[in-house]
C-alpha cells in the first residue's frame, strides 16, 4: 500500500483508548462531544447515540451498501450495535477481546477483569454465546473472509467496508496457517495474518475490477500497549503508547491508496485525524454533512497531493472522561499539565504478561517541536514564549466549547451518549453456529 499510495507520518487517533478512537471514526467528532470516553465494559448502559451520524448513514444517502466485521465497542445493547447505526450487516465483537472470562489463553496467565462471556455476533444475533481460544484464533481468518465476500457480492453497487480487526490486541490470537511462522515471535505471527488479511481484501478489490474507484485507507485505533512488552509492538521513535496523549499513544501508522488519483510512493507529514475521514467521505460522495456539529474536516485535497498543509489550525487530544491532555498545531505539540502512566524506562511484560506502569506527572506546560524532536525530549515552552501563549489560548478555546475536567471547565459544546432507559435488549441466541459464522455468500470459509 506505501508503494502504490501514500504513507501519513503525522495521522492521529482522536484519543488513545478503544471506544472514544472509534466514536471519533464513526462521527467526525471528538469523542467526548458525543459523550463517549475509554473502553465501554459489557452490558454498560450507554453507548454510541442513535441520534448522531455516523459515516455509513453519509453513505446511505447515496444508496452504498455498508459493513462492518471485527471489534464495534461503541455499545453492545441492541440500538447502539452497527445494524442501528447505517450498517446493512455485521459480524464480529462487540467489544475489546480481553473482555472475557479469567482464563489463561494458550496457557499464558492472562487475567484482567472476570467479565463473564465474550461474544461472537452476527447481524443482530448470537454466533458464539462464549468465544473460547479456538475461536479467537480464527477471528483475523472469519473477518477476512466475511470482508472478500461482501466485496464480490457489491462489486456492482458502492460500499462502504469496516474491518476493525480485533487484533493486534491483547490477549493474541493467530490461526495455525500463520503460527510460528514470522520468525518474530507470536506478535510476528499476528501481524503477518493481520498483513495476509490486508492483502486478501486487496486482491478481491483488483479481482473485481474496482482499484480504479475504491478508496482503501489502513490504520489503527491507538498506540502500542507498552505494558504487555514483547506482545505490544513499539511506537519508536515517539514518546509512550497506548492509554497516554503523548504521541506515541495517539498518532498511528497511516496508508492510503487510490491508483491514479492518491499519489504513489509519496509521504506526507501533515497532521490530520481520523475524525477527517467522515466529511471527507461525505465530500467524495456529494452527500450533506451531519446536521450537528462536528469536528472533522474535508483532507481531500491533501490526500490527493493538492497540497501537503493541513487545514487544522489545531487538533485537541483529550483522554479520561474529559481531560483536556495536549494539542497539536503546525510542528508544534502542547502538553497540558496531568498525570500519565509510564514504564519509566523499563521494558514490558513478556510472553502476555502485563508489566506494571508507574504515574508521572506534568507540573507545568511542554512545548515540544515535532519536526526537529519527534520523540518529544526536550521541552521548548520556555525559549519560545509567544508560541506557548498562543497555544494556550486555543486550549482555552477548546475549553469553552468541549470543558475540561482537568480545569473545572463545564464546556458548552458536549452532546451526552445514548442511554439504556429500563431493561436493556443484547442480541439473540442465533440457531446454528453455522449459519451465523460463515459469509452468507460462500457457504462456508474459504481457505
């Protein structure tokens, strides 16, 4: 995908955490505008609005046939599940894939919290009441294919196709086609499928003659989980990972390709997010934005090699509930006073086992230069007043509309989740593994 497109080095996640980065993705909104921060557990009673639009009702407007298969996490109560939210079908987990009993996968201790099922669904029903570890070797493998099917069975109609693949999370699961076989390792081994898997849909897209209208972007939902070591992977050269503002937790490897209109071979450094995507999209397709505010903009013109400036004046990164923790504007990164979990220097866990962080705290303002100090080292706030001063004030500005707990700042400008009012409805028991495992077009999986 570099070679044939471009790579985005300055692409961020809107926070560091699984359901607040995909609400972000799913609205063109900073997550804690639509009221949905961390990681949702199972059966909360709250979860992704009906009420917002999401990326699949833009393309609905235009008549696309849409699907999801992998990780949703953005409520798993019936109305927050993807079919309620533009998506003509489904299939995967409704949330993280460590959400499971304590157990200890492939004989690696790994207990976090004693959630008590994991589930498989399909469309609005039960595959799997308890996903075990034969199944989650096989989910990189049954997204997959679900996603190759749906392409040969829409090669005539557009669509739009989300395939947020469970892992590279923790704990990791690969199929036995790809076991021991990277020479790096199990985390070798996952992402080598996770590459198998990009390659497959790819070759469906060509296979099908649609390389020419087909717009496919590669990325990810946060940084590494440092604390898990060996099965986390690395964001060198950038500071931290996954679960901090610090930009190696929230800016992400990024690809997209387009032959003939994405620029081959090219690399650009502009900073945009993924909150871009939805009206960016929304521009290609000539459908109308969101009747409520959000904080995306149309990245078109930098995707296609118009320019390579972005056209944010700034870009906010808020995390827990909401906390105002950094903001990024030009080459230059403001970190806000706030405690962040760190390693402190030490190596993570090995073979699943979960390192533990240390707290470390902000005391004051960092300014730190992207451009020449990507790995955020040096802190310039005090050799470069006025450009602290103003990125201060659009913190500022940020509070007023979005708040800031970190402040005391309400904010006016946040919409609340959706919530469960009386007995929440969860998927139906489907009525055999079989129907509601394999893609409806195939009969069964190809390997």
């Amino acid at each position: 995908m570099a070679a044939e497109g471009t790579r985005f080095t300055s692409f961020y996640s809107a926070q560091a955490v699984c359901s607040a980065s995909r609400a972000a993705l799913m609205t063109g909104c900073y997550p804690n505008r639509v009221g949905i921060s961390g990681a949702l557990a199972p059966h909360n009673r709250v979860g992704l609005s009906p009420e917002e639009t999401t990326i699949a009702e833009i393309c609905k407007q235009k008549d696309y046939a849409t699907a999801v298969y992998g990780k949703w996490h953005l409520g798993d109560e019936k109305r927050f599940l993807p079919l309620n939210q533009g998506f003509d079908e489904y299939f995967g987990l409704p949330y993280s894939n460590d959400m499971t009993p304590v157990g200890a996968p492939h004989g690696v201790p790994f207990a976090r919290n004693n959630y008590q099922k994991l589930p498989l669904i399909s469309q609005n029903s039960l595959a799997v009441a308890s996903v075990d570890d034969a199944v989650q070797d096989q989910l990189t493998t049954l997204y997959t294919e679900h996603a190759v099917d749906f392409i040969n069975r829409h090669r005539e109609k557009p669509f739009l196709l989300y395939v947020p693949h469970s892992m590279v999370h923790v704990p990791l699961h690969v199929s036995d086609r790809f076991r021991e076989k990277s020479g790096h390792g199990l985390f070798g081994d996952v992402m080598m499928e996770v590459d198998w898997s990009v390659g497959e849909i790819l070759g469906a897209i060509r296979k099908n003659g649609l390389d020419d209208n087909t717009l496919v972007v590669f990325s990810s939902d946060n940084g590494p989980w440092l604390s898990f070591g060996d099965h986390a992977g690395s964001a060198a050269p950038l500071r931290e990972g996954k679960g901090t503002s610090w930009d190696g937790g929230v800016r992400v490897p990024t690809l997209m390709r387009w032959p003939g209109h994405v620029p081959a071979g090219r690399s650009c450094d502009a900073a945009l997010m993924t909150i871009d995507l939805l009206p960016t999209v929304a521009k290609l397709i000539g459908a109308d934005l969101p009747a409520r505010k959000i904080d995306g903009l149309d990245i078109g013109p930098v995707i296609f090699g118009k320019t390579d400036q972005s056209p944010h004046e700034v870009l906010y990164f808020y995390y827990q509930v909401n906390s105002l923790e950094a903001l990024r504007s030009g080459k230059w990164k403001l970190e806000l006073p706030r405690t962040y979990r760190t390693l402190s220097g030490r190596p993570g866990g090995t073979d699943g086992r979960e390192a533990k962080y240390d707290q470390k705290a902000i005391t004051s303002p960092e300014l730190h230069d992207l451009t020449a100090d990507p790995g955020q080292q040096h802190d310039l706030a005090a050799e470069n007043p006025e450009v602290l001063q103003q990125l201060l004030t659009l913190a500022d500005k940020a509070r007023a509309d979005l708040g800031d707990d970190l402040t005391g700042n309400k904010g006016t400008g946040r919409r609340g989740p959706g919530k469960v009012e009386g007995d929440a409805v969860f998927p139906d028991q489907f009525s055999t593994l079989q129907d509601a495992v394999h893609p409806p077009g195939n009969g069964g999986p190809g390997r």
